[in-house]
C-alpha cells in the first residue's frame, strides 16, 4: 500500500491549500528532485475541466534511466482520498495482496500513485512527443480536485515548463475560472465595499461637520482605516470577479495585496491606540507603547509579504509551506502584541482609582476598556480559528461561507469600535454623575477588574 501512504502524505500538503481563484498559471521547473508536486486545489461542477501545456520536458537520473511511465499528472478528489486513507488504515485485502504479489507491473510493484485506484490519472511522459503536450480533460464528477505532479522514477531530476488551467464551463459556454464554492465571493466583496461607502460617509459628518471640535487625531487615522477597508473589498471583487471571467486578475491582485497591507496595518495601529487612549485621553504615548507600533508594524508588513507569496505562486513552490507557517506565527504575534496596551491601560487606571478620588471617571473607564479588551479577543478568535475552521470543514460548495463570515464580523467589530470611540465630550465616553460617585467606589473596592 505504499501507494495509499503517499497519497496520505499528499493529504498533509492540501491540509494547508484551500481552493483558490484558479488563475491561469505558468510555472518552470528545473531539475526538480520532488516526488510529487502540488498544483491547485479546485471544486468542480458537472461541467468542469481541466487542461494542462507542457513543453520542455526532461528527466535526468543518476541511478537509471527514467521510465516515462513513472511520471505524470494526475487529479486526486477528496472523496477518493478518505477512501484511501480508510483502506491505508485497514490494510489492503486478500484479493488485492495476491494481485500486487502475482503482478509484473514496475509501476504497481513500486507502489507508484500514479496506478493507484483512488486517482485519476491524466497523463505520463510515456504521452508526450517531444517533450511536448497539449491537452483538456473534462471533470463529469462534481467534486473537489487536487492537481498533482508525481515522479515516481528513482534519484531523477524533472525539468519543464507547465501551464494550467482549471474551470467550469457555464450554460452558453463561457468558462469560469472560479471554483464552484466561490461563485459568489465578487457579490460578497462588492456588497461589503458598498457597505463601507456608507459607513465611510456617516463617519466623515461626524468628524468632519457634526462633532469636528471634537474630533481627535485618532478619529482621523480610524477615517484612514475605513478608506482602506473600502479599498481592499473593491480591489478584492475586481480581482475575483477578472479572474472568473479570464483567468487573470489584470493588475487588481497587485492593488489587492497592497490595501491588504495597509488595512492590516492601520488595523493593529488602530486598536494599539486606542488601547492606549492616545488623543483623547492623553496626548503622547509612552515610550513602551511605541515600541508595540514598532514592533506590530514590521510584523504586519512581513505578514502581508508571506499571504502575497502564497497566493501568488501556490503549493508547487519550493517553500511554499515554510511562508504558510512564516505567516501564521507572524499573524499571531500580531494579535498577541496589540493587546498588550489595552491591558496596561486597565492595570494603570485600576491602581489610578485607588489614589486620585475620582471614583465615577475611573470605573467608566474600566468598564469601557475591559469591554473593548473582550471585543478584540473574540474578534481575533473569530476571524483566526473560527473562519479557519469553516474553510476546514465547510462542503466545497460553500468555501463562500467562511469568507462572508470574516467579513460579516469584520464589519460588526469595526462598528462597535468606531461607535465606541466615535468624537464626543470627555462626558459622553465617560459619565461623570457626582451622586454616582460613592456606589462607584463601593464597586472599585468590590470588583477587582482583573483580566
């Protein structure tokens, strides 16, 4: 079953691909030693497809001539890969042992994937003239697909240049290049862009006409943050939405990566100042507060650096799982620092209440930061480990799901934040009733405002 065990090796790698805009791709490769190479993971309809240029081809081997037979392309589905793993587990049958025995097939013998039962296979070298091929290959079983490359020939070296393709033909014909479960992600991000339009607009009349006086430094820089989301949600449908119908992104997967950028930046700076109260509660930061925005700035920068390499060459990149775990310990790291001045600032107003009188200011205070504290944990729990999980366990139909969930609480967190934090007197954040000051103090000594 040394098939079976590879394929359960194979799992592993898509374990961390999730389908993607299946962009028409060309890559090269040269003297490549991998036994098997991951190209794109896509759900198709009844009516999917998928076609694959190779041009260039050639195998070097210091320990043997290669068989051409021992390498080629092929498609394994989810459901033929459960099967796998289930007969890997059990052991292979009786039947099943004694033809693996009694056969003579090289291929068979050396437990090569690509004769294994549970793939379906495309193509080998054995095909190609010249190093050359050229060929579609329709998809009649609705499902979710890997495409791999596997070289199954001993101590060889693979150089060629391969282009492919992956799509859904529609009812008059034209091809779709998004996956089956993400046809509605250009509506979902064009709806929420249209969303911050108007979000955008009723918060420039609060800071710019309505409450300007009140407005402060911060307010200005949460403006920036909405611009930037806007622009990020309307790059990202013009990039999905090119894509679908070309298979390219026509330059908006560059303006994609870059407001991704900006609006992840801004994010953390956002919620680290206002953590802090820096513009309307206190003028300057401390000098450990800066050093969280040092620290979270370069991080978020390195962050975007590692999605942008991800999503722009895929899996059969040499690496490609070192820059997925690059970007999640960047991405926690993140999470973790900005946290850090919302909880100093509820240690330094809870030893604050115990000195300075002002009982009804300081538990307002309190209330209105540990609150804020709770809101980010479960923003960035919900948006890290929840949406993750459904991308994990959603059906191939509904990758969607997870995506309009993201931005779903996105768009909540950004709303009670901005009204939280929205331009007002010192008053209106903070109630400052004299005949509520005792039952103030009464619940400072009481409640211990401990995280």
């Amino acid at each position: 079953m040394a098939a079976a065990r590879f394929l359960l090796i194979l799992s592993v790698a898509g374990a961390l691909a999730f389908p993607a805009a299946a962009e028409i791709k060309t890559e090269s490769f040269r003297e490549d030693p991998r036994p098997s190479i991951m190209f794109e993971k896509f759900g198709f309809s009844e009516s999917g497809a998928v076609r694959i240029i190779v041009s260039g081809a050639a195998v070097s081997s210091s320990f043997a001539r290669a068989d051409p037979k021992q390498l080629g392309f092929f498609l394994l589905s989810d459901e033929s890969l459960i099967h796998a793993i289930y007969e890997s587990q059990e052991g292979p049958t009786a039947e099943k042992r004694a033809e693996a025995a009694g056969g003579d097939d090289p291929e068979t013998a050396s437990g090569c994937v690509l004769k294994s039962p549970y793939v379906k296979k495309l193509f080998t070298f054995h095909d190609m003239e010249g190093g050359h091929y050229n060929k579609s290959f329709p998809v009649t079983h609705p499902d979710e697909y890997t495409l791999f490359f596997a070289n199954c020939a001993p101590q060889s070296l693979v150089t060629m240049r391969v282009r492919t393709e992956m799509y859904n033909v529609n009812a008059d014909g034209s091809k779709d290049y998004l996956p089956v479960g993400q046809a509605p992600v250009p509506a979902i991000y064009g709806f929420f862009a249209f969303c911050y339009v108007a979000f955008l607009a009723a918060w420039g009349y609060l800071t710019l006409s309505r409450d300007r006086v009140s407005a402060h430094q911060i307010h200005h820089l949460m403006s920036g943050l909405l611009v930037a989301r806007l622009l990020y949600c309307l790059s990202a449908a013009e990039d999905q939405h090119y894509i679908r119908v070309t298979g390219t992104p026509h330059g908006w997967d560059v303006a994609f990566y870059l407001f991704q950028l900006v609006k992840g930046v801004i994010l953390f700076a956002v919620i680290a100042l206002v953590g802090t109260g820096w513009s309307f509660l206190k003028p300057v930061l401390q000098d450990r507060e800066k050093k969280v925005l040092m620290a979270v700035i370069p991080l978020q920068v390195t962050a975007n650096i590692a999605a942008a390499v991800i999503g722009e060459t895929g899996p059969f990149l040499q690496g490609w799982v070192t820059w997925n775990q690059i970007l999640l310990f960047v991405d926690v790291a993140c999470c973790c620092a900005v946290l850090f001045p919302v909880v100093w600032s509820i240690r330094s107003l809870r030893e604050t209440s115990k000195t300075d009188g002002k009982a009804a200011r300081n538990l307002s205070k309190l209330t209105l930061f540990r609150q804020f504290y709770v809101v980010v944990i479960g923003y960035l729990y919900f948006t890290r480990i929840v949406v993750y999980a459904l991308k994990t366990i959603a059906s191939y139909k509904y990758r969607w799901v997870s995506i309009l969930a993201e931005e779903v609480a996105t768009l909540a967190f950004y709303l009670f934040m901005f009204y939280t934090f929205r331009p007002a007197e010192n008053s209106k954040y903070f109630s400052l009733d004299d005949d509520e000051e005792e039952a103030a103090e009464m619940v400072l000594r009481e409640e211990e405002f401990e995280l």
